[in-house]
C-alpha cells in the first residue's frame, strides 16, 4: 500500500508540473494530496506495527522529530533551487526522487519485514 500511495504521490506531482491547466492541476492536486496523506498514514502504521512495544514511543518521537525537521529543511532547498531553475522543473525533479525513494523503499521494506518474523 505504501508502494503504491508513493507512486500516486510521485506521479502526482510529475503530471502536476507539466500542467498548464487550471482545473486539471486542481484535480491533480487532489491525487497528490491523497497519495502523501495515504503515505504517512500506512508509513506511520508500518512503524508502529515492526516496533516492539516496550520501544515504540521512543521509534514514533524519533519518527516525528525527523519528520519535522527535515520538512522545513528540504522546503527551503526546494525553494532556493526552483528560484534558480524554475518551479516547474523542481517539481519534476522532485517527482522523479520521490519514484526512486519509493523504489528503494519497496525493495527494504520487505527485507526489514523477513528480519522481523525471525
């Protein structure tokens, strides 16, 4: 499910920055909004569900804090970079490292999932 939301979302936003219609980037707005918020949400529950419970506060804090603070960090890269190339370019190449993270997130996760039913 992960896998597949990540794409949504990757896609999303590559279809997003080759848009120059209104009504169709809304509407591709409302696929990317969905694949990230069914990311998060199915990333957070795989946390949570391959955390032993005596450490799962201290993963989830860990989870949250990196979360936080490496938003606002890759926004305003993000920012300076489409400032320099243009925002419809950053928005693709962002795209296309969101497709390769879920790449190679789907490859691990399934190693992690082996390693835990031992």
């Amino acid at each position: 499910m992960i896998f597949f939301a990540a794409i949504l979302f990757a896609m999303g936003l590559m279809s997003l920055s080759l848009s120059t219609n209104i009504i169709l980037s809304l509407v591709l707005l409302y696929f990317t909004g969905f694949g990230m918020i069914v990311q998060f949400a199915s990333t957070n529950t795989l946390i949570q569900s391959l955390v032993d419970d005596s450490k799962r506060g201290r993963i989830m804090a860990l989870y949250g804090m990196s979360f936080l603070g490496v938003t606002p960090v890759g926004s305003l890269l993000l920012g300076a970079i489409s400032g320099a190339i243009g925002v419809q370019i950053t928005l693709f190449i962002s795209s296309i490292v969101c497709l390769g993270a879920a790449a190679l997130f789907s490859r691990r996760v399934n190693i992690v999932k082996a390693a835990l039913e031992y």
